[in-house]
C-alpha cells in the first residue's frame, strides 16, 4: 500500500505541474506533497518515504502538519 501511495503521490505532483498548481502548493524551500491524512501517525509512516517526481532531491527533510480541517499534510522541505 504505501508503494502505491508513494506513486500516486508523484503522479498528482506531476499532473499539478502541468496543470498550474492543481492540489500541490509550493513556498520557497518546501512542498506539500499529500493532505489525506486523518492522523499524525499515518502521516508519519509515510513521510522518511515520499519522493516527488521532480526535484526530489532538492529536499532532505519531511514534516506532518495539521491543517484547519483536521487533516494532517506531508510537506518536504529543506
């Protein structure tokens, strides 16, 4: 599951390259790359393994936040 997970996370940054933003929000030195998760912990989990389909390398930490909604977001930074 999380392999699949990690997928489609690259394939949504892909499409929202080319879609002008669509889902994905970058600021300066981070990217939130997943907002679907209900808790902290899920978002953990997955965090020491995301990878972007572009300029990943560009991005040596991970960090869950909780957003106003509830749900918490995976961004990398660095």
């Amino acid at each position: 599951m999380l392999s699949k997970r990690i997928a489609a996370t690259a394939a949504a940054f892909a499409f929202a390259g080319l879609s002008a933003g669509a889902g994905v929000a970058t600021a300066g030195d981070e990217v939130l790359v997943d907002g679907s998760y209900s808790t902290v912990a899920a978002c953990q989990t997955d965090g020491p393994e995301v990878q972007i389909a572009q300029d990943n390398d560009r991005y040596s930490n991970w960090e869950c936040r909780e957003g106003d909604d509830g749900l918490y977001y995976l961004y990398l930074t660095n």
